[in-house]
C-alpha cells in the first residue's frame, strides 16, 4: 500500500515486511519446486489395458463364498504371453503415434517404471527401446518406487529434456500386479500401463507447469527378495501413508504455483480402490466431477506403476486446449509426485491418433478364477 517515494515510505515497507514474512514463505514454498530450466511439456501419450477382466465377485466366490463388499467391480488381467514389456511397448508406440513427426532415434532416454519387471537382472528399458527404433544412442534404465515408479520416470524425463541434455525423452509407468491369494489385494491387483513422450514446450499437447515430490519413510507396503507376493500395513497403508503423502505433496505443489483445486479442470490421483482418491478429493477440496474422468479402478483395478499415469491418459484422451490437470502419484514406502499441467491446442488433432483408453477398457473378455490363476501362474507344478 506504500511507495518507496521517501525514506518515511520506505521505512513503513521495511516494518510491514517484517511483519508479514508471506516473501519468505512464498521463497520457501517454491524452494520445494521442481522446474526445468527450460519449458517442457508432454509430446505425445498412450495407454495399453490387457483384454481379460476378472470380476471381484469371483475372487469372492472362492474366498468369502461371494459375501461382503469388493473393493472394484472387476480387475484387468495380462494374458499368458503379457508382461511389463509387451505393455510398455504397445503404450509407447501409442504415444509414438500421438507425436506424430518425432524420430524415435532422436529419443535420447528410455525410461520404464514398474515394480513386476520379467527380470531381476536384465533391464525392460532396452528391449523397449529396441522395440521402438530409439537404439543404439540413449540412455536407458528401470525404476522401482511401488505405484510411483511410473511418475519418478516421468519426472526424471522432464528434468533430462528441462535441463538440454536431450530433445525427447520416453516414460513408461507399468505392472502386472500380483496378491497373494485370498489376500485384499487380489481384488485389485491388476495389469496395465501408459507411455509419455517428454518434449520441448512449443511441441507439447500438454505444457508442464511445475512438480514436486514429497516423500518419508512409512513401511506401508513391501516385498522382500524371493518372496512372490507382497505383504501390507492392512489399514497402515490409509491414513499415515497414501493419504498423508498425496494431500502433503498436492497442497504444497499447489501453494508453490498459487493455484487452488477450483483452478484446475481436472485432478487425478493413485487409486488402489475407488473410496481412497473419492476421498482424498474430498479432503482436498476437489469436486467429483474433476475427478470423474480418470477414475478408473473399478473397472481395470489397481495397475500400480501405471494407476495414475493411466488415468491421465483417459483425462487427455477427452481434454480441450487451455484446461489443467493435477496429477498425483502415491508409491508405498512411502512418496507422493505431484505434476501440474495445461493444455495446449496441439491436442484436440493428437487425440484421435491412437485407441482411447476407455477403448481398451470396453474391449474385455471376461475369465473365471481357474483360468485366472492359470494366467498368472499361481498353481506350483
């Protein structure tokens, strides 16, 4: 409300900034900020939803004689000859085909996010590279976060191509989720992915506004070496965990760019089953309807690395030139990302080059629990 025209004025300015402190704040909370240092944004996205549908009912069936609630109406299934990379491959060559004119040798790093990797020593990223035509020059590696493993290798590929030492960058969020049987996350456990192509902003469908990550240690979630299945906090994995993580790492990110939930278009976060990101919403101050569009467990379950970057997708798939998006991840042990971005009017001509998500999605055929378990393995021999 004052001039620094006189020192009487800029003496005022100095008391009532010593008062105020909101500078320092606003210094602190943009501290926390991931930026490029050039602008980037999404060039081109794809998802890939395997046919095979188990209902929650038939996990039921066999395990509570079909009584109580299911967590999802029902879950998507890899078929026998399905993996991490065969999903990513066909998710990566959607994006591909949604950037149009980008030369996949002129990707300069291929990275895949998944906690159900084929290999314990021998990487997906390089066959999926190889599948693409981006070898031999590029970067190429695996990530591991739990459900957010997919996010980390998107917010890496956004600081590679952000800081120049690329033009394009691959990020791949994919599983094959397995629960042990008769265990709560049989139920949702699932199969699927999604590719983005990272590029420079004046290409992008989808222009990067900021990120940040928020993480701690909480064991909510963990699998030790050799063990097929892993174990969980039962109700730990609520409260102190993916609720905590996800509210801490959106308010914050939201903060830092001066945004409020009534900014943004639409929100997607990690689901695990449909109550959590309904209420982790609520909780945020987002409407359902913001949310609607990239819900999407209760009829392909809980896709892991892919969940959330899943749900972007089927947001992408249906966006219009200037909305923005929140997304945010959750992977256990524990860690939230969280991305904001806006769209541009390059996307309404790149939606269409490739299946919809939601096209996936309707095209299922349903499997009982035998063939089920013959699909993934679960009866030793």
């Amino acid at each position: 409300e004052f001039t620094a025209e006189s020192a009487e004025n800029a003496e005022k300015i100095k008391n009532l900034c010593a008062l105020c402190g909101l500078c320092d704040e606003r210094k602190i909370m943009e501290t926390r900020l991931l930026r490029t240092d050039r602008p980037v944004g999404i060039i081109g996205y794809g998802a890939y939803i395997p046919r095979y549908r188990l209902p929650a009912a038939e996990v039921a069936r066999i395990w509570t004689g079909g009584e109580g609630e299911t967590p999802v109406t029902e879950k998507a299934v890899a078929g026998p000859d399905e993996d991490v990379v065969t999903i990513s491959i066909e998710a990566a060559r959607n994006a591909l085909a949604r950037a149009g004119n980008v030369d996949p040798a002129l990707i300069r790093a291929v990275w895949v996010g998944s906690e159900s990797h084929p290999y314990a020593v021998k990487p997906t990223s390089t066959i999926l590279a190889e599948a693409i035509g981006a070898t031999p020059y590029v970067q190429a590696g695996d990530w591991e976060f739990a459900c957010k493993a997919g996010t980390e290798a998107l917010q890496a590929a956004l600081g590679f191509v952000g800081s120049g030492m690329g033009r394009y960058a691959l990020a791949v969020g994919a599983d094959t989720a397995q629960g042990r049987p008769g265990d709560a996350l049989e139920y949702t456990a699932a199969a699927g992915g999604a590719a983005y192509i990272v590029g420079p902003a004046e290409e992008a469908l989808a222009v990067v506004e900021g990120s940040l990550s928020y993480v701690t240690d909480t064991p909510d979630f963990w699998r030790r070496a050799y063990q097929r299945y892993p174990s969980h906090g039962g109700r730990f994995t609520g409260e102190p965990a993916y609720f905590k993580h996800i509210t801490e790492a959106a308010r914050a990110l939201m903060e830092a760019l001066g945004t409020t939930p009534a900014d943004y278009d639409y929100a997607v976060f990690h689901q695990p089953n449909v109550k959590f990101p309904q209420t982790v919403a609520r909780q945020l101050g987002f409407k359902p309807e913001q949310i609607q569009a990239g819900l999407l467990v209760d009829k392909i379950g809980n896709t892991y690395a892919g969940s959330s970057l899943v749900g972007l997708t089927a947001v992408l798939d249906g966006a219009r030139p200037g909305q923005r998006i929140l997304l945010v991840s959750f992977g256990s042990g524990a860690g939230s990302d969280a991305v904001s971005l806006r769209t541009t009017e390059a996307i309404v001509e790149r939606q269409g080059r490739a299946p919809a998500t939601r096209d996936y999605i309707a095209r299922r055929t349903v499997i009982d629990y035998g063939l089920y378990v013959r699909f993934r393995g679960k009866l030793l021999m």
